[in-house]
C-alpha cells in the first residue's frame, strides 16, 4: 500500500517513538488540501536516503505532530548521471528540474554557455536555486524517490567538466549522424559515472563542442529531429534510465 509522502529537513536522531512536527507548509498540505485524519499512516523523507513510516499524531495550531512507527536508511535510487545543462528561461529551467528530479540522476549542474541565458545577480540567483530545490522537493515525495538530485548554482562550463572528470561524458549533438545515445550507453558498461552535457539553444559554440571533445566527451545523437534544450535532456535521461535501471534491482 502506498502512503502520503512529506518532506523533513532534519531527521538527526528520529527513531521509532520519536515524536516530530512537519513544517507549516507540508502540515498545511496534510491538513487542508488531502485531510488526513489523526491515526492515519504518511512516510517522511529528507533527501538523503531517509524513509520513515509515522502516524498522525495530533494537531498544532500551525501544523502536525506525527509520531515515528519505522525508519530505515534506503540504497541510493538516482541514476550514476550527472546533468549538465545550459542555463535556461526560468520557466524552462524549472520544468527541466521537475522532470530530471523524477528520473533521478545524481546531480544536475546548470552551465553558462556562451549561448545560453545569463544568470542574474547574486541575490537573484540565490531565490532561483533555492526554488530549484523547493521544486526538487515537492517532486521527490510525488515520484517516491529518496535521494534528492544535487543541483549547484550556474557555473562555467568549463568548471562543470572539471567536477566530471572520470565520468563517461556524452554531449548531444543535433549534427552527429553516426553515433547514438542508445548504442553507446550500452557499450559503456552499466558500473561507469556518468555525465551528460546538453547545449543551449543554437547549440554549443565551436570552441565548446572542442573543448568538450578534447575532455573526452563523446558526441551523440537522440535522433532525427531538433529537439528544444529541455525536451533533449529529459528525452537523453529517459535513455539512460531505461538502459542503467534494466541492470538495478527495482523493489
């Protein structure tokens, strides 16, 4: 049977008959919008492989005692894939980390490329990534997953190949016409890291795919058509989900 997830930031030293509060957000999410009842089971988790089974406890006056029945610390369920993405229009961006969070790669790194968006200023970016996170959040507990992706805040893409060095890269490529994601996600071997490096719009500059190449990224294509940024790095994870999962135990 499957229960109600909530989000808990800190679960340092819960143990079955701990007592905790949920937030006033997520209280208000248990309260008003599904009207759970004292005595009815939910699951907490916090991101980092923590999963608690708890009973409604009672009531405060801003949010919800709950009452720990189980805990256990689960296996890592992200995918060995790192995200590297070119930065996006806000709502673009957002919707992207909706979906990776649902397939479940290990991080998500937001690059500037000499195409993409420019990111704002520091405060700015500061509300964007903790929006990001706000939204990674809210999607972990809808696709009951455990481990929340890393996501940092925008940063060169030179800096992002350098924190993926060892990793098989792969760089999409809408020009590539003999080599495929698919076939080389299966030759690579289901034990490697991964990274998977997505352009902007107007694809990576000549300089990037050349540096990109040089840092042994491997140029590869989804298909026949030209896929928007976003489309092509959910569509490049779905790939690699469906091949990396076909060699994990699921349940």
């Amino acid at each position: 049977m499957s229960f109600p997830r909530f989000f808990l930031e800190d679960a340092t030293g819960l143990k079955p008959g701990s007592t905790v509060e949920l937030s006033e957000q997520e209280g208000s999410h248990l309260k008003t919008v599904l009207r759970i009842k004292p005595e009815e089971t939910v699951e907490l988790v916090n991101g980092n492989g923590f999963l608690a089974s708890a009973r409604v406890s009672g009531f405060t006056k801003r949010s919800v005692l709950l009452y720990i029945t189980s805990v256990a610390q689960m296996e890592d369920d992200r995918l060995p894939v790192t995200l590297i993405v070119s930065m996006l229009k806000a709502e673009r961006m957002d919707w992207l980390v909706e979906k990776a969070t649902e397939l479940g790669p290990l991080a998500i790194l937001p690059v500037i490329t000499e195409r993409s968006v420019r990111p704002s200023h520091n405060t700015r970016e500061m509300s964007r990534l903790k929006r990001w996170s706000a939204i990674a959040c809210q999607t972990l507990k809808q696709c009951k997953g455990v481990y929340l992706p890393l996501i940092d805040h925008p940063i060169p893409l030179t800096d992002a190949v350098k924190k993926t060095l060892g990793c098989k890269g792969f760089m999409l490529n809408e020009m590539e016409k003999k080599s495929f994601l698919n076939s080389s996600c299966v030759t690579s071997g289901s034990s490697s890291m991964f990274s998977l490096c997505i352009g902007p719009e107007g694809a990576f500059t000549p300089q990037e795919s050349r540096m990109l190449l040089e840092a042994e990224f491997e140029s590869v294509s989804l298909g026949r058509r030209i896929l928007r940024a976003e489309t092509a790095a959910i569509a490049a994870l779905g790939v690699m989900s469906s091949i990396l999962n076909a060699t994990r135990t699921l349940f």
